[in-house]
C-alpha cells in the first residue's frame, strides 16, 4: 500500500487560522499526524509587561475575537487573586451575563463550521441565522458584537440596563426552541449520524492523558468544569455540567448544542436577579500589592489560564497565558491516527481549536544549525518599507499614465 505526507495548511479552507499539519497516510488511513507552530505568534503576554493592568486587559481582549471576554475574564480574576479583591454581587452577574452570551455564539459558530467541512450546508445557514440575535444582544448590553470591554479589576465597566430584560428572554426562548429542533435533527438525521457516530474517538483516558478540557474533554466523560469547580462569580448562578461518554465528533456536536441550552437557562437566572440584585458594579482598586495571582475561566473552548506576578508598579511584572487549545489541539495524536483521511479533517475540528490563543515564540535556525537571532518587528517594518520603495513609484507611474493617455482623449 503506498504512503504518502500530505500537507494540510498554513492556508487553507479548515483552518480560519495560520497553522500546518503534515499528515501521514497509507492509502487512505492516517498513520501519523504532526503539528507544526509557529505561524501565529503575536507576543501578546510580552507586551503585556509594558502596559497598565487596565491596558493588559484590553490587550488580552485581543487574543481571540471570539473568546474576547474569557481572556479578559480570567485576567481579571488573576489579578484579583493577587490582593483577594471582592467585586459587588450586581457585578458578578454581569459577568456571568457577558460570559454565557459569548458562549452561545461561539458554539454556534462551531456548529455551522462543523456543518460547512461535512458539506452540511443547510446546517451552517441555522446556526448563522441564530448566532446573529445573539450577537445583536450582545452589542445592546455592551455596544459591541465582540469585544466588549466590560471587564474591569474589582468589577465591570458598564451597569446593565433592567429595561433590555423583555428584549432579552425571546431571543432565550427562541434559541433554546431552535436548539432542541437541532438536536432532534442531529438524532434523527441518518446521514448526519453516519457521518459524526464512531468518528475520531477520544476515549476517557486519552482525554485525562492529555489534560484536555471543555466540550473536548466532556463529550469523553471527564466531568470538569471550571465554572462549577472553581468558580469566580458563577457561585452566584447553577450550573449544570453536560458530559457524555463516546467522545466522538458527535458526542462534541451534541455537548455544544446542549451547552448552549444551559447558557440561555443560566442568563434566565442573571435576569430575574437583576430585578432584585442593585448597588455598585466596581470596587475602587488603587493600587495592586507585590505578589502573585492566577485566574481560571471556563471559555466556550475550556479551560483558559492567566498567571500574573506583580512587584507593586502598575503594570505586570510577568503575565503567562494558557489558551485551552494548548492542551486540546494535541489530542489529534490519539483521535485522528487510524481513521480514514475523509474523517481527519472534521476530527481536527471537532475540539475547536484557536491557533493563536495557542501559539507560542520558537527558536529559528538557520540551515547550518545557527541560531536566528531577529526582531519580527523591525523585520516586519524593514519589509513594509521595501514594498513601498517597489511599489509606489511603480502604482504612481500607472496612474500618470493612465492620466496622460485620458487627456489625449
């Protein structure tokens, strides 16, 4: 049987994202699969260290448009952990709020472009179609679609309105209906199930050995999740943890649809506190104290993680950050070796990875082994300004003549 490498990436279709998997087939079945990094690396928590804690957390906000209040959230909570700060109850449920509704529009996208590589079409178009409200609300709490700029070190930054509240339960009602219809239809559907049942299987034990998190690691029957075992405002609210056993592609479709369920039954219960819940959203924070704090946050993808050291400025002295992907993306080794290439594509999927929430900085070599040792910005500028020398004078000279050739006219 012949064996081949075929490479898939840095662009292409899959990935929303730079990033290069070199797959190792014989005929059709995959036999190996490496990643290789490097292609997304902004050095965010390095810039971090040169910023105010206010402006790190508008920075990590930054990190993943679609995770851009979980970065911001477990930042806050580190910080927080350093001087064991207490944010007002009103607080605690606006950001409960803001995090719930990101989840529901996130694993909405999952769904529609799961649905998009299996060439289930009809399924992207429902998700997008219902991913929108979400986004709408979220731009009427916040005044922004993503990117919310709510949180802030001791609470949030915007109250919420209680007038929005009649808006917001339709637009609840309404995914949970269409999402109850989903999962009918992912039940019902036999060509849906064929294509998902029995795919990349992640076992339980995979999922533990490779410290995987959030719908990846509970679609194989780990029960965790960071915002019932160590929650940080969500003691506020009850949340039920959905898990299921075959760790499959579909068992992950089925964790993020009813995931999404229990986002709109949690909102529910930060609306009805709302009404009663009053008082301030922030507690003055002057200053932080020397030490160290680490915060978790339960994002759409898992697990996230912020460790900031503080030696008593106003800016971190240290901020590391650990993107659930980082611990997701690996389990492709033990879910998509053995499985036929057709069935690699939707498996490399099926954790939702974010390349660079994940990224990290690598060493470069040159082809004698030495040492690369470059600054990307001053590369990055040193190329922006050669393009300009090549191609100004060459656009200007079109231009003039496209100019001179109208007024013979």
């Amino acid at each position: 049987m012949s064996k081949c490498r075929i490479p898939l990436g840095p662009f292409h279709p899959l990935l929303e994202e730079a990033e290069f998997f070199n797959i190792k087939v014989e005929g059709e079945k995959v036999v190996d699969i490496e990643m290789e990094t490097g292609w997304m690396h902004r050095g965010h928590e390095k810039i971090s260290e040169t910023k105010t804690f206010t402006q790190s957390i508008f920075l990590v906000e930054r990190i993943c448009g679609i995770c851009s209040t979980s970065h911001p959230f477990a930042c806050v909570n580190a910080i927080e952990d350093i001087d064991n700060i207490e944010i007002p109850e009103r607080a605690k449920y606006i950001r409960v709020l803001i995090g719930e509704l990101e989840r529901i529009h996130s694993h909405l996208l999952w769904v529609c472009l799961a649905g998009h590589f299996i060439g289930y079409d009809t399924l992207w178009m429902w998700a997008w179609k219902y991913r929108e409200p979400i986004l709408q609300l979220s731009e009427m709490i916040t005044g922004n679609r993503n990117h919310y700029a709510m949180m802030r070190v001791g609470g949030v930054g915007r109250d919420f309105d209680n007038s929005l509240i009649p808006k917001i339960i339709p637009v609840l009602d309404m995914i949970e209906k269409k999402m109850v219809m989903l999962a009918g239809a992912a039940n019902d559907d036999p060509v849906l199930r064929s294509r998902l049942k029995g795919v990349g299987v992640l076992t339980k034990e995979d999922a533990i050995n490779y410290c995987a998190n959030g719908p990846t690691a509970r679609a194989s029957g780990v029960d965790i999740d960071v915002r019932r075992d160590d929650p940080t405002a969500y003691e506020v609210v009850d949340v039920k943890v959905i898990v299921t056993p075959n760790g499959d592609v579909y068992d992950k479709l089925v964790v993020r649809v009813l995931e999404i369920i229990e986002s709109c039954h949690i909102i529910k219960q930060c609306l009805k506190a709302f009404e009663k819940v009053q008082g301030p959203i922030i507690n003055k924070v002057k200053e932080i104290s020397p030490g160290e704090g680490i915060g978790r946050y339960e994002a759409p993808r898992g697990e996230v993680f912020h460790y900031i050291r503080s030696d008593g400025s106003n800016r971190p002295l240290r901020h590391k950050v650990r993107a659930p992907s980082f611990s997701n993306i690996p389990t492709y080794k033990a879910s998509c070796v053995g499985i036929p290439l057709a069935d690699a594509l939707i498996t490399l999927a099926s954790v939702d990875p974010c390349y660079c929430c994940t990224e990290r900085s690598i060493k470069a070599f040159d082809i004698n082994g030495k040492k690369i040792e470059h600054n990307l910005l001053h590369l990055s500028r040193k190329k922006t300004e050669r393009l300009q020398r090549e191609l100004i004078p060459k656009e200007k000279s079109l231009i003039d003549g496209i100019f001179d050739l109208s007024l013979s006219r």
